[in-house]
C-alpha cells in the first residue's frame, strides 16, 4: 500500500452513484400565517454525505456521479458552493429528490422521487470517469445507490479490482449485493450496519459473537479490515490479526441520519494522511459521532473531530467480550 505520511490534504475521490435533492419543511415563525413553513434545499445522499464531512476533515475532494434534468441542474448549481469538485456525467432521466416534513418534529417523507437505472452508455461514463479520478486520488470512497438497481453489483466488483491493481486504499460504504460483489476483491476497508450483514444474508443474528465470525469470513474473502456498526452499541473492528470494539463518550443524538456516513468519510481521510486503520477507525468513529449531535448531515468542524478521536479506545475482543485497551496498530 502506498504510504501517504505527512499529507495534511488528502485527495478523496467520492463515488455517487445517486445524487438527490432534499426539501425540507420545518416550522415557520409567522404568528398571521397558520400554515407559514420555512423550506431548506440541500444536496443528499450517502455519497454527498461522505463528501461533506471529508471537506470538513480538511481533505480535497472530488464527487463522480449521474447528473441530469431539472434536479440534476439544481444539485450541480449547488454543489458548486460546496467546495468539492464535481465530476459529472449526463443522465438523461435525471436525478432523484425527497420533500421531508419536519414541522411535527419527526421526520415524514411526503414525497420521493426515485432515480432510475443508468443506461449502458451512462454506465461507461460514469466508470471510466471514477476509474481515472480514482488513480490520481490518494484514497477512492465509493457509496451505494439508492435504489440499489440504478448500478449492478459488477459495476462494484470491477472498479475494486481495477483500482486495487494499483494499490490505492479504497473505503467501501456498501449493503446487498453491491456489497458482496465489492468485498470479493478486496477493498482495504469494507463498512457495513449490523442490520446490512443479516439483510444480505451474511449473519443470522446480531450477536458480537455472530458479527465477529461474519467479520472475519470477510476478511477471509480479502477484505484488509471490517467495520461493523451497531446502532447505539460500539462499532466492531476486524482484521486478519485482532478484533476490536471502538468505544467511546455516549453522546444524545438530534438526528442519527448520518453517523455512518461521516465515518465512513473519517476513515478515509485518516487513511489518505498515512494514518494505520485502526487510527483511521478512531477518527472515523469520532466524526460519526459529533456528527449526529448537529443539526445537519454530514457536517461537523475538524479541530472539534480530532480532539474528540482522542476520546474513542480501541478495545480487544475476546469470545467472552471485550478486554484492556490496546494501541490502535493496524
């Protein structure tokens, strides 16, 4: 693996395979106007989320993804304050959109535009751009689509392939079929929800005993290191050598849309500057978790996320649970 020492900016390539536009509706303030609403538009989705917060981690980065019709236009016009670089692709049937309602409190989804599957020509495009991006990134972050039938799993499995034939770190954030497609070439961190492993039939329960064996049958594929979040509960860390919880401060959440994809983005980062997994776990793990104490996905501020890594031990696992803290070596 390349070694990126000393990089105090790392180049991140984000693959987004689903851009999205979220509307959101929360509470007016405007006593003469009972149905009074302020509307918020973002750009979304997982890939944007990851790009978000690696800009907030201090590192260079530019997004390949699908761009097309009215939404598409809306996203790239935004997206161009976001202080990334886009790489976009047509995508003749445009873009996908959500409007949330948030002036109950919750949110409630009234409306989901969804994005269809890319063409085969739109496929090429998007490939071949990610692919030559990707070379000259110091780490490729690649995120799923939603929904999971706008790419096909060997879309997945040829880009790990390709780009690991040059040993470049790659940080999946995949579920499904996507997932297992990615893991069969071994990408240097494959991150994955208990709730995705039993989806994807991988583990039957959601034990620490029965994540750790399904961790290491990943890793066992050629998956260099695992990372299995837990909702509440400490992330779990596998490699060919230990096992390892992440635990940290117990923080109350505003909003807990977010956190994995934020670590996912902390992972690389680390791992662009040099850092070894288990220290880019650490950071990753840290910026999940300020990021679902903010008001806003995918965000946080860097000197905040670094100090609080400090915080997150590194915990051995045994078949019984957890033992003493241990440096994070790998």
């Amino acid at each position: 693996m390349e070694q990126q020492a000393g990089a105090q900016r790392p180049k991140i390539c984000v693959l987004a395979p689903t851009p999205l536009l979220m509307v959101e509706i929360e509470p007016g303030d405007d006593e003469g106007y009972p149905q009074a609403a302020d509307l918020h538009l973002h750009p979304g989705g997982q890939g944007l989320w990851v790009a978000r917060m690696a800009i907030s981690l201090g590192a260079e980065v530019t997004v390949c993804g699908p761009f097309g019709g009215e939404v598409g236009a809306v996203l790239i016009h935004m997206l161009a304050e976001e202080n990334l670089t886009v790489r976009g692709v047509p995508y003749n049937a445009g873009n996908g959109a959500y409007v949330h309602d948030r002036r109950g409190g919750d949110r409630q989804t009234l409306a989901h535009m969804v994005p269809p599957q890319l063409t085969r020509h739109e496929l090429d495009d998007l490939y071949g751009t990610v692919l030559v991006e990707a070379l000259e990134a110091d780490v490729l972050v690649i995120t799923g689509a939603e929904p999971d039938r706008v790419l096909p799993p060997t879309f997945f499995s040829r880009l790990v392939r390709d780009v690991r034939s040059v040993d470049k770190a790659i940080v999946a954030d995949l579920s499904g079929e996507a997932a297992k497609a990615a893991a069969a070439e071994g990408p240097t961190v494959l991150k994955m929800s208990h709730e995705e492993l039993h989806a994807a039939g991988l583990v039957e329960g959601d034990s620490l005993e029965e994540l750790q064996q399904a961790g290491h049958r990943l890793v066992a594929q050629g998956v260099e290191a695992m990372l299995i979040s837990r909702a509440g509960e400490p992330t779990l860390l596998v490699t060919a050598t230990s096992t390892r919880l992440l635990v940290g401060p117990v923080v109350t959440p505003l909003d807990h849309r977010g956190a994995g994809d934020s670590m996912t983005a902390g992972v690389a980062v680390a791992l662009g500057r040099g850092a070894t997994v288990g220290e880019a776990a650490r950071l990753g793990a840290a910026a999940g978790a300020l990021n679902v104490t903010r008001r806003g996905l995918g965000t946080g501020r860097r000197e905040q996320i670094e100090r609080f890594a400090g915080r997150i031990g590194i915990e051995n696992v045994s078949d019984t649970g957890a033992g003493a803290p241990t440096e994070a070596k790998d």
